[in-house]
C-alpha cells in the first residue's frame, strides 16, 4: 500500500512540475530585475563615494591655501557631471551608436513601461542603468582635477568639465562601451582602465601642459622643488575611501546580479580588484626602500591606486595570483613615472599622471595575459586611438577656455593662494592668512 501510494505522490508530482515551473517563471525574472536594479544602484553609490575619496586625497595633496577651492571643484564637477550627462552625455554614449563614433544628441528619460506591465526582459531598471553610468562619467573628470590644481581658475575648470563629461567621456566611450567601432573590434575594457582612467589622464595631461607648472616648482636649471602637501592624513583617508569605492566601480561593472553565476563573477572580481591594490602598495613600497632608502607614505598611496587602476581592464579573468602581480606592476610603474613627468617638467600636483594614464594604459595592455579574448593589437589600437581623440579634443577646449574667460589665475593670486583670491574665504581659518602664504 505504501508502495502505492508513494508511486502515485510521484506521478502527481511530476504532472505537477511544467505548472509550477510556469508559476515561478514570473517571479523568477522579476527577482533577477530587482536585483540587476538594486546592484546598479548600490554600486553607483559606492562609485559615488569615490567623488568623496577624490575630494580628500586632493585635499591632503594640495597646499592649506588651496584646500577649499580643491573641496568646491571636487564636488562642484560631480554636479556638472550630472546634469551634462542627462541633457547629453547618456544618449551620445549609448543610443544609436551601432558599431560607428557616437550616439545621438538629445535628453536622456527613463522608459520602463514594459517592465511596469510585467515583462522583465530589459534586465533592470532604466534609471539605474544611467545613475551608475553617470557616476563614472564624474569620476573621469575627477582624474583631471588634482593635477591641474593650485593654479586654474574655478569656472576655467568647470568650463572644461562641461565639455569633458558631456562630449569628451561620451564619445570616446560609446567606442568601447557603447557598442562602438572599438566594440566591434574586439577592445576589452571590463571597468575603464582606458575609458575612464586614461582619457581623464590624457585630458589632465594636456591641460596641464597648456597651464604650466605652479611657481616655483622647477628651477631655471632643473631642480625639482618638492611642494608637500597640507594633509597626508586626510590623503590616507582619501585612499581609503578610493579603495572602497573601487569595489562598486568594478563589482558594479559585471552589469547583473540576478543569478548564481552573477554572484560568483561579482565575488571574483571585488577578490582580484582588492589583491591589486595590496599588491599594488608593496611593490611601491619595497621600490620606493630600494631607490630612496625611505618609504614616501604619498608614493605608497600611489601604488595602491595604481594597483587598483591597473586592474580594472580586465578583473574578471585573472587568478587572484595574477590580479595580484597586475596590481604589482603598477605599483612599481607609479614609481618611475613621477620623476619622470617632474624631468619633462609637466607638474601634476597629485599624481594623477602616473596613476591613472600610466597605469590605464598597462592594465589595458594587460588583458590579454589573462583572456584569451583579447588582442595586444586591438587592446593597443583602443589605447592609441582613445588617446589621440582626447588630447585634441581637450586641447582645443583648453586653448578656447584660455584665450576667452582666462584658465590660470594671476601670479599675485597663485602666491596668495585660490582659497582667498577664487572664494573669499579659507579652509583652515584658525591658521591665519599671515601663515599661509608661502605654504
């Protein structure tokens, strides 16, 4: 009898499986969108957060004089950002690209009528979709800030930033992310090694050029004079927050959360991006031992961020051995890279040559160590080709804002410092303006 009855619990119960299956089909992919959605958003602010890691690495970097007015276009560029990605940015990056040089122009707006109706198809939400690529966007310009600083006029730089986050970042990453002729290339740029790191150090490059060094860091016959900066503590937790954030703006990028298999891509890369920032460090750090006989805790900074630049092309496919050694390899490239920009006399206050175009273009080179998906001839092309557009474009936004509205201030107002000649007002007022100016 039991025999019985246990035959017929398992006929019933497999006439039973196609309906439920069918039950759980909805609910299953509403699940997936939910997730995908909550990713992109959570992400995003974790990216978000990075404007913040920026604003007090810069903050540490630059002198007590400069302090405030680093703060105002840290966040002011993240605002800019924004909106320039919703009137523009969004659609030139990624509508209509289809395997050419760029987007339409027009508004962004979010349509999720069929997700609202009940099909779940498009994956997640189309808001998050554009919040957490607009994160990116600010973070691009956020490379162009630290080295351009101490010295550039404010709306000068916001007047760059408009043109940088609403037509510079879009086009050159519809290329790649877009859909692109990059794209269809075969370029790999999980994160934005070359997308996002590179073309903000190529803009910061040439603007630097274009602007000059601050008075008084190079001598008529070659010396360097170290500046340091106000505040290496606020550098460090500036690192910190850079490092956390780090993890939304590669983790994020695996682009879905609503499977297993998304959950161990995310798990993989947030492990690979973390090892190349330690790996990143300590070779800076035994470099720096071995070369200067001292560990420069600035440099140390460095190649941790180096590290986690240098990996985000490609975090998806090494071994944690290997993310690690990319990371490394940075960390020992952010090294030499600085005296060597100091020799060509481009002064960058933070270092944010090194960090982000150095070690952009070796993780994009990298890829194919590890995916054997990519192509150096292709991987080289994106970085060549990336870097010829922004540097013309940039410099030809640069050279407008110079001979119209003004991009350095006054030698008088460098001396006295941006905080007092751009914004009236100080930093640290309990200093005294007698104490500052020559810090």
């Amino acid at each position: 009898m039991k025999k019985a009855l246990s035959l017929i619990a398992v006929v019933v119960g497999l006439l039973a499986l196609p309906v439920l299956a069918l039950a759980e089909d909805a609910p299953t992919s509403e699940v997936a969108y939910v997730l995908n959605t909550f990713s992109f958003l959570v992400n995003g602010v974790l990216v978000m957060w990075m404007a913040a890691g920026f604003g007090m690495l810069e903050s540490g970097l630059v002198r007590t004089k400069n302090v405030a007015t680093i703060c105002l276009k840290n966040i002011s560029l993240f605002a800019v950002a924004g909106i320039l990605f919703y009137l523009v940015g969004y659609n030139l990056m990624y509508n209509g690209v289809d395997g050419g040089f760029m987007g339409s122009f027009g508004l962004w707006g979010p349509d999720d009528a069929a997700a609202a109706g009940g099909d779940f198809s498009g994956g997640y939400a189309a808001a998050s979709d554009w919040f957490f690529q607009m994160v990116f966007c600010g973070a691009a310009c956020s490379v162009v800030s630290g080295c351009v600083a101490e010295r550039i006029k404010l709306w000068g730089f916001l007047a760059f930033c408009v043109v940088m986050t609403g037509i510079i970042y879009p086009i050159q990453g519809s290329w790649g992310w877009g859909g692109g002729w990059l794209s269809e290339m075969g370029f790999l740029d999980f994160a934005g090694s070359t997308l996002v790191h590179s073309a903000g150090g190529w803009a910061a490059l040439t603007g630097a050029i274009i602007l000059g060094a601050r008075k008084g860091k190079y001598t008529k016959d070659g010396r360097v004079n170290p500046i340091p900066g106000s505040n290496l503590t606020l550098a460090t937790l500036g690192t910190f927050i850079l490092w956390m954030g780090w993890f939304g703006f590669n983790g994020g990028s695996v682009l879905a959360l609503g499977t297993a298999g998304d959950a161990i891509s995310m798990s993989n890369v947030m492990a690979n991006t973390n090892l190349a920032a330690c790996g990143g460090m300590i070779a800076a750090m035994i470099l720096l031992q071995i070369l200067y006989k001292k560990v420069d805790l600035t440099m140390a900074l460095n190649g941790a961020l180096a590290g986690l630049v240098a990996i985000t092309a490609g975090p998806d496919t090494p071994s944690p051995g290997a993310a690690t050694l990319i990371g490394a390899v940075g960390g020992i490239l952010v090294v030499l890279a600085v005296p060597f920009f100091d020799k060509l006399k481009i002064d960058d206050v933070v270092g944010a040559l090194s960090v982000h175009l150095v070690c952009g273009i070796w993780g994009t080179m990298a890829v194919p160590f590890t995916n054997s998906e990519a192509s150096f001839v292709t991987q080289f092309i994106g970085v060549a080709s990336i870097g010829a557009f922004v540097i013309v474009s940039s410099a030809i936004v640069w050279l407008v804002i110079k001979y119209t509205i003004g991009l350095r201030v006054s030698e008088e107002e460098e001396h006295a410092g941006c905080d007092t000649s751009e914004l009236g007002l100080e930093a640290y007022p309990e200093f005294g303006r007698g104490s500052q100016g020559l810090k």
